[in-house]
C-alpha cells in the first residue's frame, strides 16, 4: 500500500477523533445553557405564576406567557426574566459539595447502578434527602430572588441567597410576621418533593436509555461473517442520555408540578414579596396568604382557585421544553452535518 495513502488515512481518522471530542464538548454545552440559561425565563415566569394566588389569567398555554414577558422586558429590561440565575448556580453548587461531604463522612452512596444492592439504594436516597435538607433554607432564598420584581426591590448579589439563607434558618434579619412559615414545617414537603422528583426522574432516564441500548446492540449486531460491530459515535454515546435526561425532568416536572406549585406557595409565605402583576406585564403586586401548612394551602388553592390553580404558568413549563428540545434537535442536526462532511472528506481523500 502506498506510505502516502497510509498517512493520510490515519490524519482522517485523527480529525475524525477530534471532530468527536469536539461534538462531546459541543453537546454537553448546549445541554448546559438549555437547561440553566436559556430557560431561566420561563422558569421565572411560571414560579410568579404558581405563588400569585390573586390572579385571574393562569397561563396555561403558551401563547398567553410570551406576550406578558415581552411587556416585562419592555418595561423592566432585557434581562429582567433572568433575576435569580446567579442564586440558582450556587444553590446547584451547594448541593453538589452538600452531597460530596456526606458522601466522603458518611458510607452513603453518591452513585449508584442497576448492579447496587436494595442497601446501596436506599442510602444514595437518604444522602440526597440530607442533601435537600441541609440547602432548603438557600433553596427558599433564591425562590425570593427568582420572583420578587425588580421594579420593586434592589437587584441582589450572587452570594445574597447563602446570606439570606442563614438568615432564615437561624431567623435573624428576616421578616417577623405571623405568616412566615419555620423550616422545620417546610421540611417534609421539600424533601419529599426533592425525593420524589430524583426517583421519577432517574428512573424515566434509566428506561429510555435501556430502550436506547438495546436498540443499538439490534442494529449494530455481529454479522454473519463474524465482523465485529462498528465503534459507537460520540452521538450514540452522548445523545441517548441527554434525551433520557430530557424526558426524565419533563415527565417529573409535569407530574409534579401542583406539588411545585403549593410548595413554592409555602416557601414565599411571609417574605414580604412583591412579584411583577404576571396578568398582564405592568404594575406590581404583593403576596399576602396565610396557609397553616401543606394540606391547608391544598384545599385552599382548590376551593378558591379551582383546581387549575395548582396549574398556573403551566405555558411557561411548555415553552420550557420546547426550547430544550429544539436545542437538542439543533445539536442533532449540526453534529449529523459535520459528521456527512466528514465522511465526504474522507471519500475524496480514497478517490486520490
């Protein structure tokens, strides 16, 4: 064989084996921003939805929610949908070194397989519902940032939500009213929720990503002439778990989502918070309830609202994820092309 056609195919393979290491980290980018950036509005969007309990338009589809945050932006700024983004990556960040710590002190399980015991398990449940535990109080903090109207109240810092958060779980600096609810009583629901929310969604990925692996060992199966399968790509390795990934926070954030709602409820209770008026995008409101608990502020939602209340700025939650699924499909698309280009190089490259 030709030395010169020799070197040349192994310099396609090595670009294809950066075009995959560059896909990898295309991939995990994307999915990255999808789900903390580019989102964040509508999630902003639906959580003053699910606490004004005074409002009479619900957003239950999405046509209604791009109109009022068009008018939000219009008169608060571009970036006024993304108020508590900062908070949140500390509150991600928090419950990380949470869950790290507990781990290393404890023989709790941060990880675990379809190969660990019922034991196993059921410690990796019990480190994530002391993980959720230990940053409820940070959790509640950055809700506050994430809903309370700019127009009403000074813009925070990053780190306010670990202050704020301390304050409210030793309760000094905070609000002293009747209303405010202690966190031991928010306790239990947090945590279940949390709890809950982890199991649905780890098992829907777990399911979706069997489906994805036995459908791949059906098309890449050994053929008659004893061929080994072809190498996975890095879209067979990456795309099966982001799209797991996908329907398993989808599936959990619908099923859960009047939970969501009542827990957010609970959380603002007694802040003193003023939320943008989210009927129409102009003026502001305060949030005023006075629910005894979890089962109180249920029947309450239920009686005065009906239950569609429990699903206020369920558009949003639409919006949510058709910008995530369109990034993943646009991920999709880009890595497909760049592979076909590839490939057409590669051919040129064998015709020489």
């Amino acid at each position: 064989m030709d030395p010169k056609y020799v070197l040349e195919e192994k310099e396609v393979e090595h670009v294809s084996e950066n075009m995959q290491r560059f896909a990898g980290f295309g991939i995990g980018i994307a999915t990255l921003l999808s789900e903390n950036v580019l989102c964040h509005p509508f999630i902003v969007f639906r959580r003053q939805c699910q606490v004004h309990q005074q409002a009479y338009r619900y957003h239950l589809q999405p046509f209604s929610v791009v109109q009022v945050i068009v008018n939000l932006q219009r008169h608060q700024g571009s970036f006024t949908m993304w108020k508590g983004i900062g908070s949140s990556f500390v509150v991600q960040g928090l419950t990380l070194g949470t869950e790290a710590v507990i781990s290393e002190v404890t023989p709790l399980c941060k990880e675990v397989t379809r190969f660990s015991t019922l034991k196993e398990v059921a410690g990796h449940l019990a480190l994530k519902a002391l993980s959720i535990a230990v940053t409820m109080p940070f959790y509640s903090a950055s809700l506050v940032e994430s809903v309370q109207s700019d127009i009403a109240s000074e813009r925070p810092g990053v780190f306010d939500c670990i202050k704020e958060g301390l304050c409210r779980l030793v309760g000094w600096g905070t609000p002293q009213t009747t209303r405010l609810l202690p966190m031991y009583a928010l306790l239990l629901p947090t945590v279940s929720h949390g709890l809950v929310k982890y199991i649905f969604t780890s098992g829907i990925q777990y399911l979706v990503q069997v489906v994805f692996h036995e459908a791949q060992k059906l098309r890449h199966q050994v053929e008659e002439d004893g061929n080994p399968p072809p190498p996975r790509s890095m879209m067979e390795a990456y795309f099966p778990e982001l799209l797991a990934s996908f329907l398993g926070s989808l599936f959990a954030d619908v099923t859960l989502y009047p939970f969501e709602t009542i827990l957010n409820r609970l959380h603002i209770q007694g802040t003193r918070t003023i939320i943008d008026n989210i009927d129409y995008g102009y003026s502001v409101v305060p949030i005023s309830t006075r629910y005894e608990g979890f089962s109180d502020c249920f029947r309450s939602v239920v009686k005065d609202e009906g239950m569609l209340g429990l699903y206020k700025g369920f558009g949003a939650l639409i919006l949510q994820y058709a910008i995530h699924a369109a990034i993943l499909k646009l991920t999709h698309v880009i890595y497909t092309r760049l592979i076909e280009d590839l490939l057409v190089v590669s051919k040129k490259k064998e015709e020489e």
